[in-house]
C-alpha cells in the first residue's frame, strides 16, 4: 500500500527532533508539505526542512506562551493557505521530586502541563474553526503510555499531563465529528529520544529493556508510520481511539 498525502498540509510540532521529526520525515517522504514547529534550535528546524524538502518551512513558537501558540497557527495558515492535520507532538518531561518545596512543586507542574496539555488544547482551539471552514480536519495527539498506566513519583506531573490529553482527544472526537473533525491519541512507550536520555542515564537502559516484550527499545521511526496511517484519512471511523506503541510493556 502507498499512502499518497500529496494534497496535504500538516504542522508537527516539536519537530526538529526525536519522534516528531520522524514523523515530520515520513509524512514529506508521502508527498505532505510539512511546517516544521521547533522552540529554541532553529538550526535542527532547519536541517529537517533542508532534508525532506517536499515544500516544507519552519516555525517557532514557545508553547509555554498561549500567543506564541495563537501566532504558531496563524503563521502555518498565512503561509500554507490551510492546515489539514495537526500533530501534537511537543513535549517536555520536569523530573519533580517529591520533596521539593512549595514553588518547584508548583512551577513544575505548571510548566508540564503548560507545554504537555494546555498549549495542545489552544493549538486545537485556534484550528476547530479553521477545520469546520474548510470541512474538516484531523488531531493527532502523541500521547504516552504513562497515561494509562501511570509513571514513577518524579515523572507524576508528565503522566497526568498525558492522561488529560487522552481525555481532551475523546472530548474532540465525540464533540465535533459531525462537523469532519476526527480526533486520535497515538501512546508511544519508552522511545529512543533525547527527552529520554536523562532516565537512561539514571537508571540505565538495561531497567528499560526488561520492561518490554520484544528485544529492543522503540525508535522514533517505529513510532511515525501510525501517524502517517492517521493521517491519511483511511482510519477515520476509528476516531477518539488510542493507538499504543509500546513494545508489548502495558497492555489494556
């Protein structure tokens, strides 16, 4: 089968590394023109725009801030003339000790979930009437397996900021597939990343391999080819599902 998105225009975000540049890869390698989202390292942003080509651009946006969110969707549009998929792939991972005071324990989870929760939902918001207009349109939330089984007390924050995307790519899907708007949660397990290097480096990949069901831990690459199935239209009676890609390490 060759998934053919050549009428395609889809924003990743957090796509200048780690799973959202495979999936930004394997999306422009289908013929998708792609709006590569980065935060601080333009000069990877840029580097994965010079490798898939296919017309793609990049973008920056600090999804901390609700404007640069609102700006983030208005740029893609003005440039692209549309958005037909949006891959909420950013994310980010604060390790909050459970002994931290006050302030750290706040700030932290307000940041996870700024970045994790919030910034998808304002990203949704800005496009909901953009996809109405045009007919429709498709969420691709890249969730995680610590939302459904939970994660370790440090990684508390993630875990629920991840659950709550389950919840709010339910809520679209149930709310607006009248409309063409079709909602889905792709859940990776532990995957190959920098964003993961710190656990590694803390607890050793051995303790993550024995996790898992098969014998090697998952890549980005392993991850891109659900989305680009999404993507393409072909799964859309399978709106407001969850997609796990987690070596056989939770299974419900």
């Amino acid at each position: 089968m060759k998934i053919d998105l050549s009428n395609q225009k889809i924003l990743v975000t957090g796509a200048s590394r780690g799973i959202g540049k495979s999936i930004a890869q394997l999306l422009a390698e289908s013929g998708a023109k792609v709006a590569v989202h980065y935060n601080r390292n333009k000069q990877a942003a840029k580097e994965v725009v010079t490798e898939i080509g296919s017309g793609a651009e990049f973008f920056q946006a600090n999804l901390e801030k609700p404007a640069d969110c609102v700006r983030l969707v208005s740029e893609v549009i003005e440039s692209f003339g549309r958005i037909d998929v949006l891959v909420n792939n950013a994310g980010i991972v604060v390790p909050i000790d459970q002994d931290a005071d006050m302030d750290n324990f706040v700030s932290g989870w307000n940041k996870t979930l700024q970045v994790n929760l919030v910034a998808t939902a304002l990203l949704c918001h800005e496009l909901i009437p953009h996809f109405k207009k045009q007919g429709g349109g498709r969420f691709i939330h890249i969730s995680s397996r610590a939302a459904f089984r939970g994660d370790t007390p440090e990684y508390m924050a993630y875990a629920a900021s991840k659950g709550g995307m389950v919840a709010f790519s339910r809520s679209i899907a149930r709310g607006y597939g009248k409309e063409g708007i079709k909602s889905f949660i792709v859940a990776p397990g532990f995957t190959r990343t920098d964003m993961a290097q710190e656990f590694i480096d803390t607890y050793g990949e051995e303790i993550v391999l024995n996790d898992l069901a098969l014998n090697s831990l998952t890549e980005p690459k392993d991850v891109a080819p659900t989305v680009l199935f999404l993507a393409s239209g072909m799964m859309d009676h399978a709106t407001g599902c969850s997609i796990d890609i987690n070596a056989g390490s939770y299974v419900h």
